[in-house]
C-alpha cells in the first residue's frame, strides 16, 4: 500500500519508467484487495513505441485463426506434442475448431503436416489472416517440429519471416496492467 500512496518521482536505483509501472500495478493490486469480489481492475497502457502494445495487434481479417499446441515432455527423448488446435469464426460469425491430435511420433509428424497444410490453404483464401497463439512456445514448437521431421520448412518459414504469427501474450505484457499478483 505504501508504494500506491507515494507521491515522489525519484527511488534511487529506480528509473522513473520503472516506478510509474511499479506503482500503477500497485494502485490496481490496492484495488483489487480493497473490492476482492469484483472482477480484477485494470488500465491500458498508454502506447509508447509503434508495434508495441496494444499496437502491435494488426488489422483483423476474417480469416484469422486462433492457435494453441499441447505438448508433453515426458514422452520419448523428445517428447510429443499432442495437440495442434486452432480455431476461427466461420461466414456465420460462429466458432468453429478443429484438432490436429498425436499419439506417437508418425501422428505427431502428421498432425504438424496437416496444420501447416490447413494454415496454408487459408492463408491462399485470406492472404491477410494471421495466426494468433499466447506465448513463445507455439513457433518454437512449430520450428522444433520442423526441424524434427524435415518437412514443411519453406511453409513455417514463410509463417515466420511474413508475420503471420501474432504472439498476444506479448500484446497483453506490454498492453495492459491488471490487479492480480
């Protein structure tokens, strides 16, 4: 509470930046202690640089798809990723998903072949989707596979280099403050 309340500008070995940020999220965890039965509180925040924030979302299209892939360490030396799901709004406007499903290495090498294959079918059918996932570890798992099985590389690569892929985790990071530890 004492980080909310203070009214100064300067902690040594703070950077300003740095103490606005500090203190922001303080108020929202403040707020969220004082009314713990509401929905978290949480503030936008202001966009610094283009391509960051909020701003880094592109324009959206309506073939945009939404991505996630499930992985288990523990399977084999290598593990396995299991799930390749994707999902989008259909003509209708309703959601629709499919699951690209493994159970040992050749499915997983299947699996990861027809989700690159549908991305690209709809891509030829939106040129300006995107593929939105949460986080690093769907286009690393997407080069891992690649890397593993030796196919689709132009395809990932081309997802890659043409930013196709849209990481919201880092939208959200560097979007939005919220009053949650």
């Amino acid at each position: 509470t004492g980080l909310a309340a203070f009214t100064g500008t300067r902690v040594p070995g703070i950077s300003t930046p740095a103490l606005e940020k500090l203190r922001r999220q303080a108020g929202l965890l403040v707020t969220r202690r004082l009314n713990p039965l509401e929905p978290p509180p949480y503030q936008l925040l202001p966009t610094t640089e283009p391509g960051l924030g909020l701003a880094a979302l592109p324009q959206p299209d309506g073939g945009d798809l939404f991505f996630d892939i499930e992985g288990d360490p523990f399977v084999d030396p290598s593990g396995l990723e299991y799930l390749l799901g994707v999902g989008w709004a259909n003509a209708r406007g309703e959601f629709e998903y499919r699951a690209f499903w493994a159970h040992d290495e050749a499915s997983e090498k299947l699996a990861f072949e027809e989700f690159i294959d549908f991305v690209g079918e709809s891509l030829t059918r939106s040129p300006g989707l995107h593929v939105y996932h949460y986080a690093p570890y769907e286009p690393a798992a997407l080069k891992r596979l690649m890397g593993r099985y030796g196919t689709r590389e132009r395809e990932v690569d081309d997802l890659l280099r043409g930013r196709v892929l849209v990481d919201l985790y880092q939208v959200v990071r560097q979007g939005v403050c919220v009053g949650t530890p």
